[in-house]
C-alpha cells in the first residue's frame, strides 16, 4: 500500500505532476489561437463554454506548437525541465539547439506531447478536485440543508449519499493515477526524443577526444620540461655539495646552470599554465627549439655531471618549426632519461643527422644500476613515441648487447601531422 501511494503521491509523481502543469500552462496560447480559428469556421460563439468546441479548439493548437518548437532554444529549455522535474539523466539528454532533420522532428514530437498530457492533466487538475470535494461533502451538505439542494434525483436516495464521499476519494486518486500515468510516458520518451542523435553523439566524440588531445599534449610539455629540470637540478646540486671545498669554479658553473635551467623552466611553465588559464592551443608560447636552445641544454646538463658529447651534422636552425621543437624535446628526454637513470659522471652521446629526407637523432648511455635508478618512468618513453607517430616518424628505446641504453627516432623534414591535433 505505501509503494502504490508513493506511485502516485511520491516526490518523483508529484515533480512529475508539476511538470505536467507546466506543459498545460505553455498550451494555454496555442489553445487560445486554435479558437480563433474554430470560432470562425463552425460559426458558433460558444467556442469557449462549448466543452467539443475546446477540444477541437486544443487539437487545432498542438500543431501550431510543433511549428514553434523549431526555435533553438526549445530543446534546451525542456531538456533541462525534464532532467530536473522528471528524473531523467543527465546523459541521456541533449541541451543544444536541434540540429537536423530528425533531430527538430524529434523536438517537435515532444512538445506536441508535452503539451498535450499536460493540457489534458492540467484541465482535469481544475475540474477534478472541486467536483471530488462536492461528492466527498454532499452527506453533510445534504443532512444540513435538509435535502432541499436541487440535486438530481439519483443522489436523493440514501444508499447514493453514503457512496457520495467513495466516489469522491476515487477521483482523485483517478486523477493522481493519469498524472502519474502520463508523467512516466513523458519520462520514458524522452531519452529517444530529446536524446543524442548519432551526430550528437559523433560531435560529443570528437569534442572529447580534441579535450584529451590538449590534456595529453600539456602532460607531456609538462613532464619534458619540468621532469628534466628537476633531474638536471637534482644531480647539478649534488655534483656542486660533493666538491664544495675543492673546487669552487665548478660550484660556481653548477649553481650558475642550475639558476639557468629553473628560470628557463618557470618560463616553459608560464607557458602552459598560459594554456589553462586562457584556453590556447598548446604550443602558443616560447617553447624551446632545436636550432635555438640545443647549445644551452647540452650546456647544463655538462654542468650536472654528464659528459656529453654532440654530433650535430644537420642544420638545426633550417629546420621546420614544429620538427625542431619535437626534436629538442625527443634530445632532452633522452638526457634526463640518462640524468635519472644512469647516474652522474657518465658518457652520453648524442647525434643529430639527415639522411634521406629525414631527422635521425640518436642517444646512447650506459645502462644504469640499480642504485643510481630512480623509482618510476615510462610517460617520457611514451611521450618520444607521440610524438614521433604525430610527426609521421618512428622511435624506439631499449638496452643493447653491449650495455647501454639506445634511444633512435626517425622524423620525416616534411612530417604529415601537427603535434597540435587531436590524438
């Protein structure tokens, strides 16, 4: 018994009931409109006491509501009544402008059905009620007035005044019923009417899969210029507190690269915090290149403690934009890769050539122990292979038979994609 009141008098029914209203009150001007119309055409001018004339009155409205459920702004505005009034999900609704054929069809089958429970609900709200009362009150009514009430004569014998109230009762919970009733046909609609259509959802896709580009390409910004600094920072201070009382000239060089390699890093990270904050593409701001800033990374990473050795036969400074600034990251996640992994004090040689219409750049270091390993890694791994595939290249990175570390990528002059794009 509490499960068929909460059905039909529950917070769901009853938000569901106001919704209803809601469809009644915005068919009360179409219906007003359709009377126009049939007043005329039947030639009656009791179009407003006539109870068929109304109906024919309300059926000549809800076609004129279809036609103006074709504004943008009617999907929206009942998508969002639904969710909060009917209980849909929010997922399972669209809250753009119809876009389409089938989807302004769909907008305006719904609102032609909106309208027409809810003009149906919203006229037996106002007549139910006050005739339920009468019923459930005639016995006091009729015992008070003496049975002088001019009623018909049906309801004089007594057995009709003791039924009176039940019949009364009846009614509305007839009326909360059809509410209920037509509040769950409206919710159960419309997911497939005022849901995404296959271009919605196509357009969702795609708008998603554009926000994943932007996060990954930050990620990875992120983690080659903020990754290697740290690494180069870390080691660049140790080698400095090691030989602190013996040899003041390199202290000298390492806080001096240390100071370099953090400012140049807040600049990168204003950068991308730029992106965030203003919603640019990634890539808008200074960030380093290949021809540019090669001399200055190979600089401070010496001064951590590699020793680096660079051979560079093709021309950084004629290179593509966008080649050379995925080039110097690919070369600076090869060096922290040997900051982090190999340790101080190690030989790593770097190379940079063109061959055959395409970059090659090479990086090779000696296989860390396990002692001068640091816990984590991969992401920059697969950073280098991003980029490589966006670039139209290829890359790869593992040990070798004799003990180092080879780091190879392969980059087209003219590559096919924009590290910019959606991945």
């Amino acid at each position: 018994m509490r499960g068929f009141a909460r059905v039909l008098f529950g917070r769901r029914a009853r938000l569901r009931w106001v919704h209803l209203i809601l469809g009644g009150a915005l068919a009360m001007p179409y219906v007003l409109l359709g009377a126009t119309v049939v007043g005329p055409a039947t030639g009656s001018p009791d179009v407003f006491t006539d109870f068929r004339l109304q109906l024919l009155s309300f059926a000549v409205g809800l076609p004129l509501a279809a036609v103006t459920s074709l504004f943008p702004l009617t999907r929206p505005l009942e998508a969002s009544a639904v969710r909060w009034l009917c209980g849909v999900d929010t997922d399972r609704l669209v809250y753009g402008p119809a876009r389409g054929r089938a989807a302004k069809g769909r907008t305006a089958a719904w609102f032609t059905l909106h309208l027409g429970c809810g003009g149906v609900i919203a006229g037996m709200s106002l007549a139910v009620p006050p005739f339920a009362a009468v019923l459930i009150a005639l016995p006091l009514v009729a015992w008070l007035g003496d049975g002088r009430l001019g009623l018909p004569e049906v309801l004089s014998h007594p057995w009709a005044l003791a039924l009176s109230p039940v019949a009364g009762a009846a009614c509305l919970v007839a009326l909360a019923g059809c509410a209920a009733a037509a509040g769950a046909l409206l919710a159960h609609g419309a997911p497939r009417l005022l849901g995404p259509s296959p271009e919605d959802r196509l357009a969702a896709a795609e708008a998603r899969a554009a926000d994943l580009a932007v996060r990954n390409r930050l990620a990875r910004e992120l983690h080659d210029s903020v990754g290697h600094a740290l690494s180069a920072v870390t080691l660049q201070a140790g080698a400095a507190r090691r030989v602190l009382g013996s040899d003041p000239e390199f202290v000298r060089e390492a806080l001096a690269a240390i100071e370099d390699t953090t400012r140049r890093t807040v600049g990168e990270l204003d950068a991308v915090l730029g992106v965030l904050r203003d919603g640019d593409s990634p890539g808008t701001g200074p960030a380093p290149t290949l021809g540019a800033d090669l001399d200055g990374l190979l600089r401070r990473v010496r001064a951590g403690g590699l020793r680096v050795t660079a051979t560079v036969t093709a021309d950084p400074a004629a290179l593509p934009p966008v080649l050379s600034r995925e080039a110097y990251r690919i070369v600076q996640e090869g060096l922290s890769n040997a900051l982090k992994h190999a340790g101080g004090g190690v030989r790593v040689a770097v190379r940079i050539t063109e061959a055959g219409g395409h970059l090659d750049i090479a990086v090779d270091n000696p296989l860390g122990t396990p002692a001068s390993c640091r816990p984590g890694g991969g992401h920059g791994l697969r950073g280098i292979a991003d980029r490589t595939r966006l670039l139209g290249g290829t890359a790869e990175a593992g040990p070798a038979a004799d003990g180092t570390w080879r780091l190879r990528a392969r980059l087209p002059l003219e590559g096919p994609a924009r590290p910019e794009g959606p991945e």
